[in-house]
C-alpha cells in the first residue's frame, strides 16, 4: 500500500484535521459480519476416548433463547447427517454456552459446561452446521477435502485439530464468513472462555481527539 503523504497546506488546522480523517479511514479495516449465536470452539478429537471429553461452544448475546435450534454434523465424504444436538435454554450471562458430552450417566469431563448431550462429531474433513428451523446461522468446515468430499462450512475449511487440540474462533464476535481466516488450532482447549475484540475507535472519536490536541498546540503557539 502506498504511504500517505502530508499535503503541504497541512500547515493549517484544517488541513491537519483533513488529513487525520483520510488517515483514520484507511487505517480502519472494514467491519465483519457480526453473526451471532456463532460456533467459537470444537473439540472433536481428545487424545484417547472422546467419551465425556467432546464439546461444541457457543457465543451470544446473553439470554439468548436457544430453543429450535440444532447442532449437525455433515459427514465429509458422502454428505450424511449426525450426529444431531437439540439445543434448549439461554445463552448465559457471560456469552459462552458450553454443550458438553455425555459419559454416558448423565455428567462430563467437560469443565464449565452448560448442556449436556450424547454426541462425538467426527475427525476431519467433516463440518459442523448451526440451524435455526432450517435455516443456517454459522457453519465450520474442517480438513482436507477432496473434490468430491462435502464442505458444509463457510469460505475455506479451517484446520483438522490434532488430538488434544481444539478448532475456536479467533475473536469469538467475530464472523468473516470463511472458516479458514476466522478459526486457528489451540493446542489446549478452553471451554468457557472466549476472546473478545476490543472495538475500534470510530473515525469521530479519532478526529475529536485530533481537534482537541491541534486546539491545544494552537493554544500554546500563541503564548
């Protein structure tokens, strides 16, 4: 990208506050699609068992209703269904829903979970599609696939995790719908925390701050 250069009747206030705005502008990065609730971690392959130790979390809004809404798994190498996770109850007050495995007796090895189900996605190339009454909300595809394997995901498909390691978003409220720019492997799994960005400062804030500071440099000349 080429550098911006100062025009020389920035010697003026006015022009400086010009120039502060073009700065800022092409400083900021577009916005991405905010598009929640979004999928913002899966641990689909523990090192061992799976049983217990699987889980899929959530971020949204708090209190969130999450009844109709389901959790598939599209198989990548012929398109087939499963397993399916119903959904119930609310986003919590944090953000972050945990769906936990079920061991088989009603508990889980999944520190902080919020819902307990009987599932074990696959390893990949496989995805993981977020319905609301049919219609997709968020969708990650992971693995290598081939031409003629599925991809249910969104954009590229995100890295197939290692064992032990778990497949989550890189800024939970953040969805560019392209699963390879916006997932990163972690290598230990962290169900119940997600990263949030910290907002941008509008191009506004940024030329107030601006305005306030040249008025003071003003100010100080003078005397």
């Amino acid at each position: 990208m080429n550098a911006i250069r100062t025009p020389r009747a920035a010697t003026s206030i006015a022009a400086r506050l010009w120039f502060l705005a073009m700065l800022s502008g092409s400083a900021l990065p577009p916005g991405l699609a905010h598009a929640l609730p979004v999928i913002s971690e899966v641990f689909y392959d523990a090192v061992g068992s799976d049983n217990g130790q699987s889980f899929v979390e959530l971020y949204g809004e708090s209190g969130t209703a999450l009844d109709g809404l389901v959790l598939e798994g599209v198989n990548g190498s012929n398109g087939a269904l499963g397993p399916i996770v119903v959904l119930s109850g609310f986003i919590p007050c944090d953000g972050v829903l945990v769906v936990a495995d079920d061991l088989g007796d009603g508990t889980t090895l999944v520190p902080h979970a919020d819902l307990i189900a009987n599932f074990d996605f696959q390893n990949g190339p496989d995805s993981l599609v977020l319905r609301d009454a049919g219609r997709v909300l968020d969708a990650v595809g992971y693995g290598d696939f081939g031409p003629e394997d599925i991809f249910a995901g969104e954009g590229f498909p995100a890295p197939d995790a290692p064992s032990g390691s778990s497949l989550a978003r890189v800024f939970a409220d953040l969805d560019s719908d392209d699963n390879f720019a916006d997932f990163r492997v972690l290598e230990a799994p962290t169900p119940g925390s997600a990263p949030r960005t910290v907002p941008e400062p509008s191009t506004a804030v940024l030329l107030l701050s601006a305005l306030a500071g040249l008025g003071a440099m003003s100010v100080s000349r003078r005397r």
